[in-house]
C-alpha cells in the first residue's frame, strides 16, 4: 500500500492544489478530508486554470477517483455550482464520492459568521459559514448528508433548529429569521441531486488502501492555522495537520505512509494575527505582484514575507513530515538577495521554537540568515542538477533548518513546471 498525506507547512495558499494535481497523475484515489469552501486549489492545466474549492484536484484526471471526506463542511449549494462549472468544461465528475457523515453548512452558518466578523474583533474569516458550522458539529446540532437523505427525521430536527437560530437572530442581533419552510424544500433537494455520490467514504478509502491502492489525503489551510497548533485564534476551525487527515478521512495512522509539507519558497498568509517576516515594503509587494498571492476564494492580496525557518521546524514536528514539496521557488528568481528567518528575538532572548503565545509572537522580531540570490529565470528548469548553484544553495539550507528532505520542487504553474527529486508514491 502507498498512503500519502499532503499539508500545509505555512498558514495555507502553499501551492497545495498544484502538488495534489501533480501527485493525483499517480494516484488512484485522492481524498479531501477537512475545510471547506473557505479555502481553494489553483490548478493550471496548459493554458487552462481551474479553481477548485470542495472537490478534489483529483477530479481532473479521468481514472482517479475524487473524495470528499467526513470531515470536510460541505456546502452543497457551491458544491453543485462547482460540479456543474466542470462539466460544461468538459470534466468527467462521476468519479466522485461524498461522505455521508460530511456535515452541511446552512444559510444561518453564512449569516452568523458575517454578523460575528462585522463585530468589533476579526478573525479575518471568508464569512463562508466554516466557524458556525463546527460550532454546531461539536455542540450537536449539526446536520450531516445523510440527514439530508431522511424524509422524516431531517424536517423534524430542522424545524426545531431554525426556531432556536431565529430566536438568536432577532434577540441578539435584531435580524429577521429564515422560512423553515424554504430552507426544508431547498437542502432536501440538494439531498436528492447529491444522493448517487453519497457512500460511507471511510470504508470505501479503506478497501483502496487494503487493496493496494495509491491514495492521497489532501488538506485545505495549513498548519499554522490549524484549530490547536496555529495562531489561535486567528486560525480556522477545523485541523488541516496530518493527524486531521485520519480523523477527516476515517484512515487510522498505520495506514499512513509518507506526510508531505507543501512550502512555499517565501511566506503569505491570509486574514488577522502576527506574521514575524512580512515585508510592507517594494520586496513584499514584489513577491505579491510575481506569485499573483490572492486568495483562490476571496481575491484578497496575501500578506508576503521572507521564508520563516522558525515555522517549518514547527510544521515538520507536528505534522511528522517525510518529505517537502517546495513551491514558487522560481517567485524569488530575480532578487539579488534573499532571507531566511532562522530565529526569533524576543526582548532579551532568542527563541529557535516558535512560541505559544500569540502575545509572544507578537513582539518577535525575525532574526535573518542572508543568502545571495541567483539572478536566473528557472523555469523551463526540470532537473534539480540544472538548477543554477545559488538555488540549489537556498533549497539545501531549508531542508538542513527543517531536517526533512525534498521530493518536489515547483519552478512555475503548469504541470510541467515542476522537478522530482524523490518519488512520493512507493
């Protein structure tokens, strides 16, 4: 068996859905297995672009089989818009499979997290309902897909929720409430027109692996905004680490073969909280202008910064990792210099670990590690040897400062751009 699970190293918008496009040629399954339609994949297929934003990258290669695990927040209103968008490009979807224990954002899951962003303290949220949503799964008062499927215990539970949720709305915020009524007929609808894809995910991921299959678990976000290891609060609500991927896609840890850390060649990060090494000088937007760092959902400019060492050991640690996927490294093909963030200075002390208080982080001041750059265009480059030295230099200091070895390294969009140091799939 070859069971991969690919994250985020940095606070998302790593590259993900390129390196999971690039992987999915090999593998046989691919299995989102947390987020939802708060996050998105850029994939580039030639001269065509796709924005993916629930459905896996998978689903742009006929054989593979696309899966969206129990543990993503699933929006079926955008999920059917995404696979209706695909099918008049021409994508074949009927290879793909949804959880039956997916929990389903509603109307009242979008209109809390809007009226709870619009208050006084941000998170800097997509207002896609994700928070709300994983609010009422851990308090039990979700719904799941299957929920959907039952004619008689989905009006039932529906009825008495959205009197609690207008009850909220009017006494707290003075909104008007939702129709029981229009909401029952609508996701009941959306029930039926997901039905044929809908399968107990676990299982189905479990035979692939018991047979032999390749099977990638795939993460949205990444590490620093997973709901107990990143920047909490200014995090997302679910876990996109690897451990998220076993209880997301219903896959126990021995099934596990390989973790890959997507890294950008820099940082971004999108939304509230401390950032050490962002840059709000010409570099900064210079990094945001060449990688186009905006966000897949919202559009929103990306902060930029200098590649952060002090977070890579820390997402190497939490998440395990076996290998590194590196993205954008061509994004940084025309400074004369670059920076690494080796440490933090914290008043009158220097920390190597990042630290778990965001006050902490707050006050940091990187402290950097400075490296000639290689004045080079890089991308028609499809080996590492041809890579010129001073690149091959900046990737060989950060596996050294993260202890993980390479396996990918991204030299622009496309397909094609991108060097295999190490295959991930045995």
């Amino acid at each position: 068996m070859s069971t991969v699970v690919l994250v985020g190293a940095q606070w998302g918008d790593e590259g993900k859905g390129k390196i999971t496009d690039f992987l999915a040629e090999k593998a046989d399954y691919v299995v989102r297995y947390q987020g939802g339609s708060n996050a998105g994949h850029t994939v580039v297929v030639g001269d065509d672009k796709f924005m993916l934003h629930l459905i896996p990258s998978g689903i742009l290669y006929p054989g593979t089989v696309s899966v969206i695990g129990n543990g993503v927040a699933l929006d079926p209103e955008i999920l059917l818009d995404e696979m209706e968008g695909l099918r008049q490009r021409g994508i074949d979807i009927s290879n793909l499979r949804i959880s039956s224990r997916a929990h389903v954002v509603m109307p009242y899951h979008k209109l809390f997290d809007e009226l709870q962003e619009n208050g006084d303290f941000k998170i800097g949220t997509t207002k896609r309902g994700i928070g709300p949503l994983y609010t009422d799964k851990v308090s039990r008062t979700g719904f799941r897909v299957t929920d959907l499927l039952d004619k008689k215990i989905f009006p039932e539970t529906l009825k008495r929720i959205v009197e609690e949720k207008n009850n909220i709305l009017d006494r707290i915020y003075g909104k008007p409430g939702l129709v029981f009524e229009d909401l029952l007929d609508k996701y009941q609808n959306f029930g039926e027109q997901l039905r044929p894809m809908v399968v107990d995910t676990s299982l189905l991921v479990n035979q692939a692996i018991d047979a032999g299959k390749k099977v990638l678990l795939e993460g949205a976000q990444g590490t620093l905004l997973d709901i107990d290891h990143g920047t909490y609060p200014f995090v997302t609500s679910s876990h996109p680490t690897a451990g998220g991927a076993c209880v997301g896609a219903g896959v126990g840890p021995s099934k596990i073969n390989r973790v890959v850390g997507v890294v950008k060649a820099y940082s971004t990060r999108v939304g509230e909280g401390p950032f050490p090494t962002e840059l709000a000088d010409e570099t900064g937007e210079m990094l945001r202008r060449n990688g186009d760092e905006y966000g897949t959902t919202t559009g929103r400019p990306r902060r930029c910064g200098w590649l952060d060492a002090v977070i890579l050991k820390y997402a190497a640690r939490i998440n395990g990792l076996t290998d590194l996927a590196i993205t954008k490294l061509d994004v940084l093909d025309s400074l004369e210099k670059i920076k690494i963030c080796v440490a933090y200075r914290y008043r009158d002390s220097v920390l190597y670990d990042f630290p778990d208080s965001l006050e902490v982080l707050r006050e940091c001041e990187p402290v950097y590690l400075e490296m000639d750059g290689w004045m080079q265009n890089m991308e028609g480059i499809r080996d590492i040897k041809d890579l010129p030295p001073k690149a091959q230099e900046y990737v060989n200091k950060m596996v050294e400062l993260c202890g993980v070895e390479t396996c990918l390294l991204a030299v622009g969009p496309g397909r094609l751009q991108t060097i295999v140091t190490r295959e991930v799939f045995q």
